[in-house]
RNA sequence: CGGGGUGUGGCGCAGCCCGGUAGCGCACCUGCUUUGGGAGCAGGGAGUCGGAGGUUCAAAUCCUCUCACCCCGACCA
C-alpha cells in the first residue's frame, strides 16, 4: 500500500476506528440482533446480560439519543442527570423497597446503609420536585434523562434486549391537575410516535398494564417482531390495539344450559386438557379448567375454557389481590379434596370461585370431580356450582375486538416505550406537594414516560438486517457513507477515495473510509455486515470513466454517478429525507 | 429456581466414550506472489484444556464438588 496516505490523518478511517469484525458467528445466542452487533464489531459481552459499546455500537447509540433529546426538548421536557446510586429510604416511602423484590439490585456501604441501582427514578425525581416548595405558577414541569438503569433480571437474554444493565430515557411530569397530567400523558405520547417513526422502526402503540409503577393508564409503544417477548391483540378493522395482558375480552351471549343431568365418568390417569379431550371424544371448549390460586395467602378457584389461558394480571385485578400464585399440590388438596389434575368446582363450598365470561356461556361442561381418575360431565353453572363471573383470560385470535366487534389478530412485539399516567401514587406516597391558587397543598399529578434507548439499537437491527448483516436506517446508521477504495496498491484509486471522503465530510456527510490494506472481498463483506446505508466504490475500473460506484445497501442497487456529483448526490438524498424516517 | 447443553491459543471447533502429556480452520507476525465478493506458498508466535479436590506410574480424557455462559420453562418491566 502506498505511503502517502498515511500522510493525511483523518478520523473517519478503518485505521483509526476500531471495528473488530468477527468472520464466525459467536456461539453463544441466537438471535440475529446479538449476532451481527457482535460480528460486526458494534457491542462485546462483558458478562450474562451485560455489554460494552464499542466506537461503531456508541455511534448508533448517539444517534438514537440525539432524536430522543430533539424530540423531548421539542415537547418541552428538561433535561435532568439522576443519581443512578440510591438511598433505601426514598423508597421504602412508597413501600416499593419491598415490593420491588429480587429485581432491584440492593447494596449495602460500609457504614451499613442500604442502597439500590435505580431500575427507574420516580422516587428520586417526586423527592427533588417535593423539596422545591413549588406553587401552582411554575407548573407544569418535566424532566427527563439518559442513564444506565439496573435491573437484576431473573434470566437475561435475547442480548441488549434484556439485559441487566441498560441505558434508557426516563421523564416525569408534574402537573397541578388531572387535565394538565393528560396533555402532558399526550405530549409524550405524540413525540414517542414520533421517535419512533423518525429512528425508523416500524411499531405500534398499544394499551397496558401498568405493573410496578402503577398509575392509573398506560400505554406500550410495541416493536413488531417475531422474536417479541410480548403479545399484542389488535383489530383487524378499527385502531384497537392493546397487550394481551391488558386486552378486554367480550361477554359472549349466553345460550341455554344442557338439561342433561350432572354425570360421573371415570378418567383414569388423564388429567391435561390434550389428554381429557382425547379419552372423552370431545374438543378443549366443552372442558373448564379449574386453577388454584393464592391471593395474598387466601385460597381461590379460577375457571377458564379448556382452550383458554388465565391471565393473572386481570384475575389479580379481580381479586383486588397484591400477591397472587398459582397452588401448589398441598393447597390444592386442601381446598378441594382431590388430588392435583383432577380439580373441579362442582360441590366446593367456602372458597371463592371466579369464572371467566366464556365459561358462563357454556350450555354445560367437563370438569374435574375433586377425586382421581373422576370427572363430571354436563355440569352447568348456576345449577351444579356457582361461580362470580368476570374477564380473566388472555384473548385469543379471533375474538371480538371491545371496541367494534370485528376479529382480533395476534402479533409479537418488542416494548421500547412505556407511557404511564401515575396520578397522585408518588406524590401522595412521598408527600410532594405545591401550593395552589388558594395557597393550600395539593399533591402533584405526575406521569412517567420511559424509552428503552440500547433497546432500540437492537430492535432495530432485529427489524433491518439480512443474511449479509446490518441494515441501518440511514437516521441511526453510524455513518451515511462508506468509501471502499477497491485496489488499495492503486496510487489513483487511493488519492481519489480519500478526496471523496474529504469531500463528502466537508459536506457534513458522516463518511468512513476504508483505508485497510485488504482485498476487495474482504472490504464488501465487511461493509455488508456493518450496514452503512450506501456503499461509495471507487476502482480503476471506474476511474477510467470518470465515474464512481455507489451501492445502496437496503436494495443492493448500483449507480454509478460522476466523480464531481458524489457529494451532490447525497445531499440530494438527504434532503429529500431530512432526518425522519427512511 | 426447575429441565437441557457448553466451557480446549483472540474467534469457531475436534480430541473425552476407550487415560500416555494437545490438534484443525480463521485471525496474528515475517517473506514472496496475488488483487472487484472473506487469496496462495513458505516460515513463525501464541493454550493454567473454566476452577478446586480425588483416582492413577500417568488425567483435557475417569470420579466428586464448584464457577461461568447459552437454550427451554417459571418470573418480571
């Protein structure tokens, strides 16, 4: 390779950026994200659940954080820095020291105070806001963050996409009233659809349970995605969406009951859904499922359509229990008698029994008869056992949408947003209060809005890449060009190659040159894998006709355009995007 | 936490069943040739075989314990 182009230093160069490619696969995870994040040299592991960026991952990662701060100042948050370290005190206000569980990494120091990593920051911010002695005037006000958050999570994986430490955008709003936490609660709304239209991902919001943080609605901006961790309902003919741990089912018509009397029939040793089916001839939504529950340390029956799944979050809500599991085999017998597998609610007295609405819709149905190897036939609600009837399972496709009617569909998604409207929960909790117009104090109506910014770099690459590697859209990519010069030992190619990576960053078009000394494949594969959005090729070849190659990578598609128009092109190509969306 | 799997130069793996003192591909270093889709030849450097203990004349290999990582599940923002 020729000396001189040692000469001119810049930057943007193979040489001086470090992008430590892999040829193999690595061996440990699956999923393509992880994959090519760690081929193509953006991420290394440091340990389960835990991750370096390296030069091009930390790009990516700027870009994405850019977008959030625009479009937060945009919706008129501040930009705050939060301790990530905090005093066990702040949150044993709001009972959430205990609540929180095993997930919150704990520390103690050497004076024995307790402290936690923050997995989120609501406690802190309601504490800075609560010793301001605000009044009413100076409301609203939000706050917002970038910052490592922790979480101790029970099996990271998927690579940043779970993982235990992990970078997010969390902001707080605190309004004097409920209308003025609504506007805000629609603010962030309308700038996280526009975050995530403009980093290019293809998403959908959705209603949600608002777990651990509580409040009183929420909503999830979903990725969508097969390797997705979450369900998501949504119509297939009006806007309804929502997470299937949220989604409403409807109350199907009841039709008449079976006359046919309450029958024994012995089943021995079948005891599943499959397998009672299977012995008795019959399909799962003739079965009811009867589940034990311990809510908050009571016994509770649930019942639900053999071809359904309680969902424990509606049944929870039901029971208006904090705790709720799933009985183990002791319990079960206790409450009914029978062994495990053979639970029904026929002639169960003193324990609450809760059925699900389709369960009341049946005409008569299978289910255990509280001895082994027995079950009862035709047993008919209102008449063989009494049950309170609610929403508690999950939806399935094809049911009824709550809002029109029509089928729902199911997909998977990828959460990379949450916007929560808390009310008075930490504010009360932690008494933070301002003064209003007639001088009293009046607790803040705050809201909290969360972005799951690593999150998005690996949603991303899940939802744009291909067998080859990385596909960035050209609003994250870590540069919009990459100059491979072809004949490294070419004094013509290499001059011309560094003139058009100058060029093109003097026309503030982010450019990586590569400068290795390495063959021509090499250079291809690698640019393929590391997704920069165009390809600039310049070779002999070319150069005898004045001209350069560009390669867009989405498309694979070749121009070749004159060496003079390169920068023009782009700025063309720019233009016509702006940053938002490609 | 339950089930399954894997730990051997930087990366990917073989060797283990049947003990005999570590090998392959890629990467790296040197030289020559090569040069539009992961080059060829020659030479070279690099490994506590995850850790501890045990059995044995001898352990990557057999036994016990332990740690880490991955997958499935349970759990959970």
């Amino acid at each position: 390779m020729c000396k001189s182009w040692h000469v001119i230093r810049l930057r943007m160069r193979t040489s001086n950026l470090w992008i430590p490619t892999l040829r193999e696969d690595p061996s440990d995870n699956e999923i393509a994200s992880y994959r090519l994040m760690i081929r193509a040299g953006f991420i290394r592991k440091l340990t389960s659940g835990i991750y370096s960026y390296l030069p091009l991952g930390l790009r990516v990662l700027f870009k994405i954080q850019q977008i959030v701060r625009e479009e937060m100042d945009r919706a008129g948050a501040q930009e705050v820095l939060l301790p990530a370290l905090q005093p066990s005190e702040l949150w044993e206000e709001t009972g959430r020291w205990q609540q929180y569980g095993k997930e919150l990494v704990r520390l103690t120091d050497r004076h024995d105070r307790h402290f936690c990593l923050g997995p989120t920051h609501e406690e802190v911010v309601t504490d800075l806001i609560r010793k301001e002695a605000l009044s009413y005037r100076s409301l609203p006000v939000t706050l917002y963050q970038i910052q490592t958050k922790f979480r101790d999570e029970i099996r990271p994986r998927f690579g940043l996409m779970r993982g235990r430490e992990f970078i997010m955008k969390d902001a707080y709003s605190f309004d004097a009233d409920m209308q003025g936490a609504q506007q805000r609660y629609k603010d962030m709304y309308d700038a996280y659809t526009r975050i995530f239209t403009r980093v290019g991902l293809r998403f959908r919001a959705v209603e949600a349970d608002t777990g651990l943080i509580g409040g009183t609605s929420s909503h999830e901006f979903m990725v969508l995605a097969d390797i997705g961790e979450e369900a998501i309902a949504s119509c297939t003919a009006c806007a309804y969406a929502a997470n299937v741990e949220q989604a409403c089912t409807v109350k199907p018509a009841e039709g008449p009951k079976t006359d046919l009397p309450l029958t024994k029939v012995m089943t021995p040793g079948v005891s599943s859904v499959d397998d009672v089916c299977a012995f008795l001839n019959c399909s799962p939504h003739e079965i009811v499922k009867t589940l034990i529950f311990v809510a908050d340390g009571r016994p509770v029956v649930a019942l639900v359509r053999g071809d359904h799944q309680v969902n424990e979050i509606k049944l929870r809500r039901q029971l208006g229990a904090s705790e709720l599991h799933l009985a183990g085999n002791a319990v079960i017998h206790e409450v009914t008698g029978g062994p495990s597998g053979f639970s029904g609610p026929v002639h169960l007295a003193e324990v609450e029994i809760i059925a699900d609405d389709a369960v009341a819709a049946m005409p008569g149905c299978i289910v255990g008869a509280n001895m082994g190897d027995t079950h009862y036939r035709h047993a008919v609600l209102g008449r063989d056992f009494m049950a309170r009837c609610a929403d508690i399972r999950n939806a399935v496709a094809g049911d009824p949408c709550p809002e029109c009617g029509k089928p729902l569909d199911m997909d998977r998604g990828i959460e990379v947003g949450h916007v929560f409207m808390l009310g008075t929960k930490y504010s009360q909790a932690m008494r933070a209060t301002f003064a209003d117009a007639a001088g009293n104090d009046r607790p803040f109506c705050m809201g909290c809005y969360g972005i799951g910014v690593s999150r998005i770099m690996a949603a991303s690459v899940e939802q744009n890449h291909d067998d080859a590697g990385v596909v960035w859209p050209v609003s994250i990519a870590p540069f919009m060009a990459h100059v491979i010069p072809v004949q490294d030992q070419s004094e013509a190619v290499m001059t011309e190659a560094v003139n058009i990576h100058q060029m093109l960053s003097q026309g503030k078009i982010e450019t990586l040159l590569d400068d290795r000394s390495a063959r021509a494949g090499v250079k291809f594969n690698d640019a393929d894998l590391l997704g920069i959005p165009y390809q600039v090729i310049v070779s002999e070849k070319n150069l005898k006709q004045g001209v350069i190659e560009i390669k867009m990578r989405k498309t694979g598609e070749r121009i070749t355009v004159k060496k003079a128009d390169v920068t023009a092109f782009f700025l063309k190509e720019m233009g016509g995007t702006d940053t938002v969306g490609a």
